[in-house]
C-alpha cells in the first residue's frame, strides 16, 4: 500500500512540473522589473510545406516596461522561421513566429530554441518551441 501511494504522489508530481513551460526570470532577477516567456505547452505539429503561427507569452512583472527582443538563435534544418527576431513592445502580452516544415523537412521532434532579452538593460532568457513534424 505505502509503495502505491509513493508511486502515485511520484506521478502526480511530475504531471505538475510538465504543466508549466516558463523560462528563467529575465530583466532583473528577483524583483518587480523581471519577466519570464512561456511558449506553448504542447509541440505545435505540421506537415512538410506547412507553416503555422506559434505565439509566446510575455509575463511581465508591475515594474518592468520596457519591450522585450526576441531571437530565433538555433532553428534545426527543415524548419524555417519567417523572422528571426521579433520585438513585443512595452507593454504587450505576447509575442508570434511564423515557423514553416521545409518540404524536405524529417518527421520527428525538434526545438528552436528563443532567447528574449530587454530592449535596454537587464538579463536575457531563453525557451525552447517545441515543434513536431508530421509524415506528410
């Protein structure tokens, strides 16, 4: 009975860390002039010759206002991003990419990885978008 209940609370406790997909605190650690980004939760599917828009949030703490920068940094080949840098200006809750499957693109799992960094001062962070494409 005691191992059911350790393996239950186990499981339960790992559906809880897979619920929340925010990045480190940028801007300034620790205080009111920090954020975080959370891409989508789940892989954003498509097909080889598809594209589909991927938003990601902006989670601004009272105090910091300033727009914040976005940069595709490491994008695996067969997906394209239609910009690789993007700005939500000060303010805006959300930040969106086009990302295509090349025609040639391989089924499977992949991650681009996106650091957002404030416009002025402060720490960047980085996230990951998680990205399935599909057989054709």
């Amino acid at each position: 009975m005691k191992l059911s209940l350790l393996a239950s609370a186990a499981l339960c406790a790992s559906f809880l860390t897979l619920g929340c997909n925010k990045s480190e605190p940028g801007g300034v650690p620790g205080t009111d002039s920090s954020f975080t980004v959370s891409p989508p939760q789940m892989s954003t599917h498509l097909k080889p010759k598809e594209s589909k828009v991927i938003k990601i949030d902006v989670n601004r703490k009272d105090s910091f206002n300033e727009a914040v920068v976005f940069m595709a940094k490491e994008v695996p080949n067969g997906l394209k991003v239609d910009e690789k840098s993007k700005t939500a200006a000060a303010g805006t809750k959300e930040v969106a990419f086009t990302v295509t499957a090349e025609e040639n693109a391989q089924p499977g799992d992949y991650v681009i990885k996106v650091q957002a960094k404030p416009e002025k001062t402060g720490k960047e962070t980085l996230t990951d978008v998680k990205v399935t494409v599909d057989k054709p």
